[in-house]
C-alpha cells in the first residue's frame, strides 16, 4: 500500500449519468405502487398549497381602504380557509415523507442485496485486485449517498417541479406583465446552475473514489496492526494515512465548497426578481391596474415559483454526489461474474479422486506465466505434497484445481473428465479444504465446526474435535460446543483457530482433500498428532498439500518440486533425498 496512489484505480470507464439514473429509476419502480401514491400525495399538497396566495390576495381584497370599511365576515372566511389548506397540505406532507423514507429503504435493501449477491458470484480474482475497505465503502456509505437521494432529493426535485409549474400558471392568469420580470432572471438561475451542476459531477466522482481509497487503506491498516507494531512503522503508517486523508478531505472540501456557492447565488438572483417585482407592482397599482389583493397574491406566487428554483439547483448539486456514487455501486454490479457453465457441463459425481494435470500453463497477467507446461498425475486415496520456494506457483496449482482461475492453456481431469465440462459447484464439494489462513465466523463452536454440513449429528461434531485433539480444550470452556466466537475467534489462539479448520474439514464427506500450509499455526507435537490423525482418516482419499515443513510429508506416495514455474522433480521422500538434488538441499537446509 506504501507508495500507492490513492486516486490511481478511478481510470477505468464509468457509466453515465443518463444510464445511472434510469438504473436507478428501474429500482425505484420495482415499488411502483408507493411511487404512484406519492406523486398523489405529492400533487394535492402542492395545489392545496397554492391556493393559500390567491385566498390571501381574496382577504386582502376584503379590505377596502379607499372606503374606509372592512369586510370582516370575508376576511374571517378566507383566513378560515387558508388554515385548513395549510393544514391538510402538512398532514399530506407528512404522510409523503414517510412514503418516502419507506420506499428510499426498500430500496437501499434491494441494492444492498443485490450488490452482496453480486460479491459471492465474483471471481476470486477481483477480491485479489480490489481493497476489502473500497468494497465495504460501496456498500454502505455509496448506497447511503443513493438512500439520502431517494428519500430526500427526489421528493423535492418532483413537490419543487409541481410548485413552479402551479404558480407560474397562477401568475399567468394575475398579470403577464409582472411575469415579464422572470424572462430575465430565470434564464439567469437556470445558466448557472447547469454551468455549476457540469464542473461539479466530476468532483463528487473525484470525492467518492478518495473516501473508498480512504477506507480501503484504513481497513488495512486495523487488520495488519500486530504486524506495523511488531515492525514499528506506526509513523509510516501515518504519513501514509495523512496524504489519503488529505487527498478525501481536499476533494470534500473542493465539491463541498463549489455546491455550497450555488444555493446562495441563485437566491441572490431570486432576491433581485422579487424586488423588481415589488417596484414594477407598486407602479401598477398606482396607475390602478392591478388590485393590491393580486399584488400580494403575485408576489406570493413569485416567492413559490422562485424559492424551488433555489430548492432544485441545490438538490441538482447533491444529486451529483448521489450519482457518482451510484456510479460507484452500479459499477461493481458490472463486474464481470465467473464465467458460467457450459450448457452441457455435466455434475460431478461419484467421485474417486484420479487427478490429471496436463501440459497446464497459467499466468494470472497475460504478460507473466506462473505455471509453465506442468504436468502430473494423482492416483485414488494418493498423498501428493507439493513443495518448492516461495512464488514457485505451489498455491496456483490449487487455484487451478479449485477453478478459482482457468488455465491459460492445458487440461486438468477429475477421474477422466475436463473439469471446465463439470459444473464448479459439483467441482468444489469434491473437495475440502484447509488453508493457512483461517476463517471462523460468529457463532457456536459446533456451527463452525459443522460449517458446510449444518446437519451433522453432535457426535460427530465431537469425535471429529477428538481426532484433532481439540475437544479437551472445547469441554473446558464454560459453555463447551455451544461458546460463541467473535470477531473471527479473536478469542482463541492460533493454533486453536487451525485446529478448529481442521476438524471443520475431517467431518467432510468429499473424496480429495487440499491442505495449503494446514499446520503452520499449530507446535510440533500437536502436528504429528493432527498428521497421524489425518492420514487415519483420509485413507482412500486423493490429498493435496502444501507445506514449507518438510518433515510433514515424509510419508507422501507422491512428492512434486515446484520451481519456477516448473516440475523439477518428482517422486517418494526416499527417492528424492537419493536423487541429491532440489528437494534434498530443502531438506538438508531444513534439519542441518
């Protein structure tokens, strides 16, 4: 991460703002039935609310100074009226809003769902290139952006839009020639706005990508914290964290500010149209061609028609924060899935556990080939370790077997058939695996155990943390099978998390068995313990490990040296250590 430009992965191609927004039209109109009571709500309110002006102007009216008398009953009857308009016109508001803030969060779960179905059908590869904090950040604080916008920034884009059109037919019908102010202003209001609302989508764009870059590298930083206090590079770190936190709060600050400067001038401008009015009324009124009812009523209407316009340009400017970060999440939508099955891909079944690699080569660039033209073969019920130095390709090779990646040229066989002409799902329950790094959720003990085979009898649970033995340990603690891990088992150690993995992969029912450096966590006592016990219980079963640790697959049928991309060796511990090459010098730098 050190050295990385924040900003540098914002390149790739981004949807437009047309597009997006008809992505998100489509979720809205999933609810269509809460949209179309909304705009009903929507629709009354506003015109209820439009009426208050032309009844204030009525009162108004009812005065007569010129007679010296005052039409108390009409006043009374009006001002009675206006009350009850405002009155329902809130009550409809309210109703609205609540409509709103329903449908904006049935919304925000359907994207948020969508979005966590997309993860899990991702390959493997795009959770290799993409920081675990940039994808959280699409999630929440992205589809928060899209929230706010539904529940808040639509309502008043469509009562605003009611309201302008309302009054401008009201001030029509009062006195075009007042209106005439507008034909200035208005045009005035609408250029800066469109002006404002094109420099500042780049920017919220710009903000949304450093707050992901932002949490990215925070999210990385608080899950390797035992590693930068072992190593002491806390002040790195925060150097590092002081240039992506400048980097988001400068793109804040800079789409912040520029939206902030739109609210204001349009209001000013606004301002300058309601006194030119006010001058350009008072000079009718005088030469007795507007009443004072319909000046005031008038000047009502402009307040109406000229405070959405404020209202729009300011939601304009957050709608821009809102698509580029509904940018964002359609543009993980996007990604490109694992590639289907064939049609025809068959369910593998039956499985015996004959395994061929042939003339396989791989490269996770196009540029850079890892595997170069390997080839081996792994009989039912064999041990096949598979060893070499750091890089060698040993954990592609699983990769390939696993088809979290295809092979770039070559087959791979699963008892004679391709394994692209199986289904993956079928591909992957034949086989368990256990992985250095490992993985626990919260839950019980037993769930974690039992994970992948939720039906699984007590027993076996038990017998199976007997094997490992784990299960003196488990029966110790207070609640025994049925204790809580949290937070990935940050309360057990890391042998015991492993231990608990393993024991996950000894009540598998699958024909092959993947150990990736499967013991690496647990002391040398207890991994000949968990060796000896692993090979009772995976007789009969084709297994594939990985170990830096030598002497934990001494008694392998079958041992594969990896260099550089290729086989250099292959054969029993015996054979090897005669041969005196590769594998021999390993061992002999290991126990020298």
């Amino acid at each position: 991460m050190i050295g990385r430009d924040p900003l540098s992965y914002v390149s790739r191609p981004k949807a437009k703002k047309s597009r997006t927004l008809l992505r998100l039209g489509k979720y809205v109109w999933r609810y269509k039935w809460f949209v179309i009571l909304a705009a009903f709500l929507s629709v009354v309110s506003n015109l209820l609310a439009l009426l208050a002006p032309k009844l204030s102007g009525l009162a108004i009216d009812a005065i007569s100074p010129g007679q010296g008398k005052v039409e108390f009953d009409k006043v009374l009857y009006y001002v009675v009226l206006i009350i009850i308009c405002y009155a329902i016109s809130a009550i409809f508001t309210y109703l609205l809003t609540v409509i709103m803030v329903n449908l904006s969060q049935k919304i925000t779960l359907s994207m948020r769902r969508d979005v966590f179905s997309k993860l899990t059908s991702l390959p493997v590869g795009f959770f290799d290139r993409h920081q675990a904090g940039d994808i959280i950040s699409r999630i929440s604080y992205d589809i928060d952006m899209v929230n706010t916008s539904l529940s808040q920034d639509f309502v008043t884009l469509f009562t605003s839009s009611i309201t302008i059109v309302g009054a401008f037919i009201s001030m029509v019908m009062i006195s075009p020639l007042l209106l005439s102010v507008f034909l200035v202003t208005i045009p005035l209001s609408i250029l800066f706005t469109l002006r404002k609302t094109k420099k500042l989508h780049p920017l919220y764009r710009k903000r949304s990508y450093a707050l992901g870059a932002l949490n990215g590298y925070t999210e990385e930083t608080i899950t390797g914290q035992k590693t930068v206090k072992a190593y002491g590079t806390e002040d790195e770190f925060i150097e590092m964290f002081d240039k992506y936190n400048s980097d988001a709060t400068a793109s804040c600050y800079n789409s912040d500010y520029q939206g902030s400067v739109v609210g204001p001038s349009v209001n000013f401008i606004n301002n300058i149209s309601i006194s030119l009015i006010s001058t350009l009324g008072a000079i009718l009124y005088l030469g007795n061609r507007l009443k004072l009812g319909d000046i005031s009523a008038f000047i009502l209407f402009s307040r109406k028609f000229a405070g959405p316009i404020s209202e729009i340009s300011t939601v304009f400017n957050e709608l821009q924060s809102s698509i580029a970060a509904a940018e964002r999440v359609f543009g993980l939508l996007d990604e490109p899935e694992e590639v289907r099955d064939s049609d025809n891909a068959e369910i593998l079944d039956g499985v015996c556990g004959n395994v061929e690699f042939k003339n396989v080569s791989f490269g996770y660039t196009e540029d850079t080939l890892i595997l170069k033209n390997i080839s081996f073969t792994a009989g039912e019920g064999e041990q096949i370790a598979i060893v070499g130095p750091t890089g060698a390709g040993k954990t592609t090779i699983i990769n390939l077997l696993m088809r979290f990646y295809d092979v770039n040229d070559g087959q791979i066989f699963i008892d004679g058939k391709e394994i692209r002409s199986v289904t993956r799902d079928s591909l992957r329950k034949a086989f368990t695996m256990v992985l250095q790094d490992t993985w626990l959720f919260d839950g019980s003990i037993a769930d974690n155990i039992s994970y992948g085979n939720e039906n699984v009898s007590l027993d076996k649970i038990k017998h199976a943390a007997h094997v490992v033995g784990i299960d003196k340990y488990i029966e110790s603690l207070p609640n025994g099978y049925d204790t809580r891990i949290t937070d990935n088992g940050i309360n057990i150690s890391k042998g015991q998390k492993q231990l608990l993995t393993i024991a996950r992969a000894m009540i598998n029912d699958s024909r092959m068995l993947i150990l990736d450096e499967a013991t690496s966590n647990v002391d040398t006592r207890t991994e000949e313990y968990v060796q000896t016990a692993m090979r009772k219980l995976m007789e009969n079963k084709t297994c594939f490990v990985i170990a830096h640790r030598l002497s934990t697959i001494k008694n392998a049928d079958k041992i594969i040296v990896i260099n550089d991309g290729k086989i250099v060796e292959c054969g029993t511990h015996e054979e090897l250590i005669c041969a005196g090459g590769t594998y021999a010098s390993m061992h002999a730098s290991q126990f020298m």
